[in-house]
C-alpha cells in the first residue's frame, strides 16, 4: 500500500514540475525584449512614452554584443512607426521611414549608432526634438549603454534640421525624468 501511495506521490509530483516548467516556458516567450520611446502628442506639448515590444533580436554576430542586435531592431521599429494599438492609444513616431542602422558599435557603454540621410529628412523643431529624443532614449539601454553618439552616413551628427538644433555628443541620459518639448 506503502508503494502505491509513493508511486501517485512521485507522479502528481512530476506532474506538477512539467505543468510548472511549460508555464514558465510560455510567460517568458511572451515577455517583451525591447523597450521603445513612443510620442504622445498633447494639445501644446509633447512627450515620451515607453512601450514595450517582444521584437526578437537577432543574436549578435561574432564579435558583436547582444544590445548592438536589440538596439538595431528597435530604432528599426521606431522608423516602422506605432503598431495599430500604440496607434488607438494616441501614439506615435518622428523617426521617418527609410531610417535605417548602416552600422552599431558599443565600446565601453558608448552606443555608436550611425544612421542613414532619412533620419535628417522633413519636419520641423518639434518633429527633429522628438526624433532625437526617440533615438536616444530607445538606444540608452541600462546596465550596457551609457551614452548614444549619433552618425548619419558616417558623419557625426552636431546639428539637425533647417534650426540647427544642437545635438550632444555623446549624449548622456538625464538621472530622472523624462523630456517634455
């Protein structure tokens, strides 16, 4: 009887381990990998606001780091603009489309990230303020980046737009808070 009752014991118990292991497996797939910087659009200002996006990275190729991939899928899903939810909640995005990574490097917590013409192209003040700050926040990624320098085609960015908007090189990320223009 002794047997019997241990045998059920063991099995409920196993049981229990597969179900306990198969909904871990399932949350973490569902987990987001990327945080984004979305544009709220409010009668006379605008702000940032993170979303967060399971967009797979790729994993880093010989020699990269895992941020370079993370980094280049997001600032790709910023020019891609919001999805059809982000899109009902009021969001949206100044990074033009075309906006494509020609190429990423981390050294030493310095994001370099050098981004195609698109990235300069229309828009006024509010729209290039908010494309910097879109790019900037999204590339800052705690624990492995501490400072984004901006490239277009290879050159470094010190000013963007008709207005000549300044651009810190390379930027550090405020302590708190995030921008409101």
């Amino acid at each position: 009887m002794r047997t019997v009752v241990l045998r059920v014991a063991g099995l409920a118990l196993l049981l229990l381990l597969a179900l306990f292991a198969t909904l871990t497996v399932r949350t973490l797939t569902r987990l987001p990998d990327v945080t984004l910087y979305l544009i709220r659009s409010e009668p006379t200002s605008f702000t940032l606001e993170p979303v967060y996006r399971r967009l797979r990275p790729q994993p880093a190729t010989a020699g990269g780091h895992p941020s370079e991939a993370a980094v280049r899928v997001a600032i790709e899903a910023l020019a891609a603009g919001p999805d059809a939810d982000e899109q009902r909640r009021g969001l949206g995005s100044e990074v033009p489309t075309g906006t494509e990574v020609r190429a990423i490097r981390l050294d030493d917590g310095v994001l370099t990230l050098d981004l195609s013409a698109d990235f300069e192209s229309g828009g006024g003040t509010a729209s290039m303020l908010g494309r910097l700050h879109q790019v900037h926040y999204t590339a800052a990624r705690p624990g492995a980046v501490e400072a984004v320098r901006l490239l277009v085609e290879g050159e470094p960015l010190s000013a963007l737009g008709g207005e000549g908007i300044m651009v810190e090189q390379p930027w550090l990320p405020p302590e708190q808070g995030l921008p409101r223009w």
